[in-house]
C-alpha cells in the first residue's frame, strides 16, 4: 500500500448558497509533484486553503501524511509549508527578520533559523537587500522570499498557491531548480498554476477541478490515454488539450462577441 | 467605436458608484452594526453642529445690531480654521486622491476637477462650516437685511475660497505623501505639530508678555486675511461704500483665484497621469550579517519570535510610538513649575499634585487600549502565517498582551518620575491605589481587548493615519469596559473614604485584579478555538489587499 501525503474524503464547502467546492475526494502520494488545476473560480484555491487549515470546510474529511487536520491542526501544519494566494509576508520585517520568525513560528530553535536564512537568501538572490523592508521589495522578490518561508522548516508537504506568478524566468528557473531538488529528497508539493506548461514539465500527476467538482485525476499519461481514446485523430494531446477537453472550453467553442468582429 | 460619455452621466455614474458601495457595506451584521453605532456617534456631534450654529448666528445678529465687526470677523476665523484644520485632525494625512482612482475610465478633465471638489463639498466638515455660514446670514439678516446684499457674496467667496484652499492643501499633500517615507515623515511632524500645541498654554503663561508685540503685529496683518476682508465687504457695504465693498471682495477673489490655479496645476498633473505609486528607488546592495532572533530564558520561544515582530513593528512606526509618548508630554506640560507651588491651582485638566500621578496613569491606559482592543490590526498581509504555522492563537495574544503591559510599565514608571521631579513626591497611598488600580484595569482591557480584537477587528495601514479608527463596535466596546472602570473605581474610592480608610479601595482594586487574572487566563485559554473558528472572517478583514 502507497503512502498517501495528502487525502480528503468528501471535502465540501458551501459560501451560502453557493457551493464552491463539491465532494472532493482527492488522493496524494508521497513524493509525487502534483499539479492541481481548474478554471477560474473552479474551486482551487478554496481547496488549497481548506487543506491548508485556512478555511473550515463544510463537510469532508482532510488527512495530510495521515493525520486528521481537523483532529490535530498543529500536528499536520508542523509538517507542511504554505505559500499562499496573499504571500503571508509581515512586511514591514527586513527579508531576514521574517525568514527567522517564520523559522521559528515553525520550532527551529533560534540559531538554525539563522544559518537556513543564510543560506536561503543566498540560494534566492535576496542576500544583497538584508537591510531593506519587505514593502519595498518587487513582487518576484516577495515571491521568492514567501518561497524561502515555506521551506525553511525542510516541510514534508509543500502546498504553492500559483507560486510562478508574476516571477521572472531566471527567478522561476531558481525555483523550479529548488522545487525538484525536495521532490528528489521525497518531499510532496502541491501546487496550482494556470501555466499550463510549466504544470506539464514540473508535474508528475494532476487532477482538475471544476465548478466545484474534481473532475479528473491521476498521472498525466493516464489522463492523456483517457482522453486520446474518446478522440479518433491520434494525435499525443498537450496537457492543455487534454484540459480543455475535459473542461469543455474547446476554442472553437467559444461565440464571437459581435461588437469585436 | 464609442465616445466617452457627457459630464453630467459620468457624474452620476461615480455618485451610483459610491452608492452601491455604500449598500453593499450594509450586507455583513457587522456592517449593519458598524452604521447604527457610525448614526449614534454622528447625532451626538451633529447635536454640537446645531447649537454651534445657533450660537454663530445670534452672535452675527448682534455683531450686526450693535455695529461690533470685530466679533463677526472672530466668528468668521473660527468657521475658517474649523474648516480648514479639522479634516486634518480627524482623518490625518492621507496620500490617496479618490478620482484619481477613476483615470484609467475615460474621464473627462472637467469630470474630474468636479469630483475633487464634490469630495470637498459633501465632507461632513464642509457641510457643517456650510451651514453655520448660513445661520450667520441668517443672524445678518435679521439684524439688517440690508447688510444682506453684501453678506451673501462675501460669505460665497469665502467658502468658495475655504473650499479650494481645503483641496489645494489636500491635492499638494497627497502629492508630498507619495511615497512612504515622506508619508510617514510628514505624519510624524504632523503629530509632533498635535504635541507642540500642548505647550502653548504653559509658555504663552510664562512668556506671553514677551510676546505682545508680535501679537499686534500679526492682527495687524490679519487685516488682509480673508475672514477680515468678507467683515470689510459687508462693512463697506452697509456704509454706502460700494466701490470699497467691491475692491475689498475683489480680494477675496483674488485669493480664490490663486488657490485654484494652485489645486489647477495639481488636479492637471494628477489628470496627466503623474504616477503617484510607492516608486522604488535604486537601492545600494547591501551585504549585512544576519543575526539570530532574541531569546528570553523560560519564555516560549514562540511568543519571544511573537513579541520581537511586534515590537519592531512598533518601532517602524513613528506615528505609533509618537502616540505613546503623548501623554509623557503631557505630563510634562501639566505639571511645569508646579514643583513648591504652595498653593496649587486648578488647571485644564488636574487638580493639584496629588493627582497627577493617577492622571497620567489614566492617560497612560487610555493609549494602550487603544492598541489592545483591535491588537491584530497591523497584521495584514502576514496574518495567514499564524494560520498556517504549527502555534496556537494563544501565543500571539501571549505576546501583544506582553507588548503592551510591557509598554505600559515604561511609561508609567516615566510618568512617575516626571511627577516627583516636576511636582514633588506624590504620596505613597496614593502611588499605591493607582498601581492597584492600573493592575486591574490593565487585566481587563487585555481580556475585554482580547476578545473584541478577533469578533471586530480592523485592518490598519502603518505610516498612515487617514480614516484609519478601530471598528465602531470595537470602540464601543472599549468605551463600555473604561466607563465601568471608572464607574467602579469612583464607587470603591468614596465607599473605602466613607469607611474611614482608602487602603479599602487598594485591597479592593486588588481583588478584583484577582478575579479578573483568572478571567484572562480563561479567555486565553479560548483564544487559540475561537481564532480557528473565526480565522475565515479574520482573514478576510485584516489581509484583504488594499
């Protein structure tokens, strides 16, 4: 039986009257890169905070590493790390005070939450701004540095709220890099994108919500013959063909807006 | 393709705009709440609007009757500087300009020199100096209508040059307070303005014989400032001189004229699309040593890490820690040359030595809670950190309350010594029933503050001060738990006096200090449930982007 690093059963939630995400049952090996994809207002992000502990779910269940998150919120956040949709950054901390409080928010005793901020800061290209406030920093900076706090803790679970973008390619290159390298140790990440390529290079496995539901699920090959049987070209479908098949928003599809033509 | 559309529909747009907003606030109970008690608050000053106006008006009827223009153009300073410097004081300095939000729509320029002085119009402030200009006009007319003729466009040109001296003064901050630093540079001059002012009274006491000449002089010029000069229009009026009432209101024109190519050449370069974002500059690279964070023996390591972000928040915020020397300063002025002063005197706000220490302690405790009822309102961005790292909500309220008592202490200690070496030694029963009772007061604001920091939060902005209150119910709250200190204290006090001994009301304060420890810890012990259940709305209001 394979290790499963992330699992809901059931997980629901409900804005009103609005049910924003529908009976998701979602299954995560360990040490699996694992893209989480959908449409706008699909249901992703509500998702990644619920199995964050950001957002109560409704109704469901979430095991991370096989602990029950409603059960022992401390015990599953203490083995994950976050970068979610707003960074998290206190930004009025220069980029080394939040990378210590942020390690020692997560129980790194004081002086290796130094060394790791070191050697993140480095490793980021942000050693040469120690000095300056978070709130000056450009987006990609922000980015990168909320990258550095949700690793610092060496997390077994990491979760990337869209974490290329707005990151310039040589930043995302650094990221990507660091990215394989916990995979290659048997960390899990879980992230969403609406890069599709950038899904389709990093990830191993995916699964597609939309409108609320989870649609689609597995590794990428699986998805890809999935969806090449339905199809009589043959042709070896992208992850975004295979996306807008499943997701029914075939260009073609879309009508012509009259006052454009 | 389309054209933009006519003044008057891009004019009703942004005012349907400003409509849906305000409805759609009332959708949340908490929205709903926050404008009963906005209404409550509002009748209580608009009660103080009224009356004022009355008073202006009778007092513009006998200005006239009695032929007294000295006391029309005192009544005229005063709408004139309420005018001018009370939007500063209650919503501070701010770098936004709202219409400039509405430049990336088709906005034509007349649109939009409009919408800036709507926003100057339809502020309560202008309404309230509008409507005591016309209980003044009122009073004149009823005194001599003839004045009538005159009054009325000198009152126009007055407010019509308030108006634009109010925008023109607005449009050149905001363009000065563009960027963070000048923001926060200019909000600490602007506070240490608000300190300055408490010196004036003891020092014009001191040296205002010294400064009698200089007075004269400045009326003198005051002449030809425009509250005299709408005075000299009316007056010259009335006494057959119309040429003379037409050279003076030409003055005032003159002045309106200035003022409005001044706020013109603003709202021009604002239209153009001068970009007044927190531009970056260059930095120089700097390669600094990284340091370990603190670590205090026996305190968790968390709520250390906890309290060390607090308090270099704190201290990145010049307006806030300005705010905590207040009343310092205060003391200071209060108490200057009071020091074997054989028979104290009854001043603004103490009665004689003995109670200056309980004073400043009162004062002391009044900033604090300010900062303990609404205690994550600096959190923001980085809120969702204490969601997703392995710590209880405890912690983090651990630290504020430790922040704040910590800070509370300093200054109580500094008041305590100010008093001694200003005024002389207060006596020991005294130190000792204030300290008594600061305890206890102290335990409950933190356990009330606790509390109605995660029902009400309110995000704030560091470095600026405008529209920046805590939430309506929060205040509210606030102002209940310090009406039942007082309460309670005065009770206690005069009980154990009636009772022949104060130490009564010490073991009192002592008790309930007591009762209340247990209290806080119980809510302590919730904090860390009621932030999980809650943590959606938290998150919501306080990492909301701007």
């Amino acid at each position: 039986m394979t290790d499963l690093a992330v699992e809901t059963n059931g997980l629901s939630r409900r804005f009103g009257e609005l049910e924003a995400v529908r009976k998701v049952n979602l299954r995560v090996e360990a040490g699996q890169f694992f893209g989480f994809l959908g449409p706008n207002g699909a249901g992703k992000s509500t998702t990644i905070k619920m199995l964050t502990g950001m957002l109560e779910p409704t109704a469901g269940q979430i095991r991370i590493l096989g602990l029950d998150l409603a059960k022992d919120p401390i015990g599953v956040k203490s083995q994950i790390g976050v970068v979610p949709e707003g960074l998290a950054l206190f930004d009025r901390l220069t980029g080394p005070e939040y990378l210590i409080f942020a390690g020692r928010m997560y129980g790194l005793d004081r002086v290796t939450a130094a060394e790791r901020t070191r050697e993140l800061l480095d490793f980021m290209g942000l050693a040469d701004r120690t000095k300056s406030l978070i709130v000056d920093y450009s987006h990609g900076m922000k980015k990168k540095l909320a990258m550095a706090a949700a690793v610092i803790h060496g997390p077994k679970v990491l979760f990337l709220d869209e974490p290329f973008e707005g990151v310039d390619a040589i930043a995302a290159g650094t990221l990507k890099a660091m990215l394989n390298r916990m995979i290659a140790r048997g960390a899990t990440i879980f992230l969403t994108s609406h890069v599709l390529e950038i899904v389709e290079r990093l990830c191993s496995h995916v699964a597609i919500i939309d409108r609320g539901e989870l649609v689609a699920q597995g590794s990428i090959d699986e998805l890809r013959s999935g969806v090449s049987a339905r199809r009589e070209d043959g042709q070896k479908l992208s992850l975004e063909q295979i996306f807008l098949e499943i997701v029914g928003g075939e260009p073609a599809a879309v009508p012509e807006l009259s006052w454009l033509e | 393709m389309t054209s933009a559309p006519d003044r008057s529909t891009q004019l009703f747009l942004v005012g349907w705009l400003r409509w849906r907003l305000f409805v759609n606030r009332l959708r949340t109970s908490t929205g709903k709440l926050n404008l009963a008690v906005q209404i409550i608050t509002s009748a209580g000053m608009g009660l103080g609007v009224l009356g004022f106006g009355f008073a202006l008006g009778l007092g513009s009827w006998y200005a006239i009757s009695k032929a007294k223009p000295a006391l029309l153009t005192t009544e005229l300073w005063l709408v004139f500087l309420f005018w001018l410097f009370f939007p500063l004081v209650v919503s501070g300095f701010g770098a936004e300009s709202d219409p400039v939000s509405l430049l990336r729509f088709p906005l034509r320029y007349s649109t939009f020199v409009l919408l800036a002085l709507a926003h100057g119009v339809f502020d309560p402030v202008a309404a309230a100096c509008l409507y005591w200009l016309a209980t003044m006009l009122l009073g004149i007319a009823v005194a001599s209508f003839g004045a009538l003729a005159w009054a009325i466009p000198a009152f126009a040109g007055l407010a019509l040059l308030n108006l634009l001296l109010n925008r023109a003064i607005y449009a050149w901050l905001s363009r000065w307070m563009a960027e963070r630093r000048t923001r926060e540079i200019l909000g600490a001059m602007g506070i240490l303005l608000a300190i300055s002012g408490q010196f004036i009274g003891p020092l014009t006491r001191r040296y205002g014989h010294l400064a009698l000449p200089w007075v004269s002089r400045i009326v003198l010029a005051a002449r030809f400032l425009p509250p005299a000069i709408a005075v000299s229009t009316i007056a010259a009026g009335r006494g057959g001189s119309g040429g003379k009432a037409c050279a003076e209101f030409a003055g005032l024109l003159i002045y309106s004229g200035i003022l409005g190519w001044l706020l013109a050449v603003r709202l021009r370069a604002e239209y153009r699309g001068e970009n007044l974002s927190e531009a970056r500059r260059p930095s120089v690279e700097v390669h600094a040593p990284v340091r370990a964070g603190w670590s205090v023996t026996g305190v968790s390591p968390i709520v250390v890490a906890l309290f060390e972000k607090d308090l270099r928040y704190l201290l990145r915020n010049i307006m806030g820690y300005l705010t905590l020397l207040m009343p310092v300063v205060v003391i200071v002025v209060a108490t200057m040359g009071r020091r074997g002063s054989p028979h104290p005197k009854v001043t603004g706000f103490m009665l004689g030595p003995s109670t200056y220490f309980p004073m400043g302690v009162a004062y002391v405790l009044l900033t604090i809670v300010g900062l303990a009822f609404n205690s994550l309102a600096y959190d923001g961005p980085g809120l969702p950190l204490l969601f997703v790292a392995p710590i209880g909500f405890r912690d983090v309220m651990v630290a504020k309350n430790l922040l704040h008592s910590m800070i509370l202490v300093a200054e109580v200690i500094l008041v305590f010594v100010l008093v001694q070496f200003a005024a002389g030694p207060t006596p020991s029963r005294v130190v000792g029933l204030t300290l008594a009772g600061a305890l206890w007061a102290l335990l409950l604001n933190l356990t009330a503050g606790n509390l109605i920091s995660l029902y009400f939060p309110r995000k704030m902005k560091l470095g600026q001060m405008r529209r920046q209150h805590a939430s309506g119910l929060a205040m509210l709250g606030s102002l209940g738990v310090q009406a039942f200190v007082a309460g309670v204290a005065a009770a206690l006090y005069f009980l154990s006096r009636w009772a022949g001994n104060t130490a009564w009301c010490g073991i009192g304060f002592l008790g309930l200090a007591g009762i209340t420890w247990l209290a806080y810890r119980r809510v302590l012990n919730l904090v860390t449930g009621i932030a999980w259940k809650r943590r959606e709305a938290l998150l919501a209001e306080l990492s909301r982007p701007d």
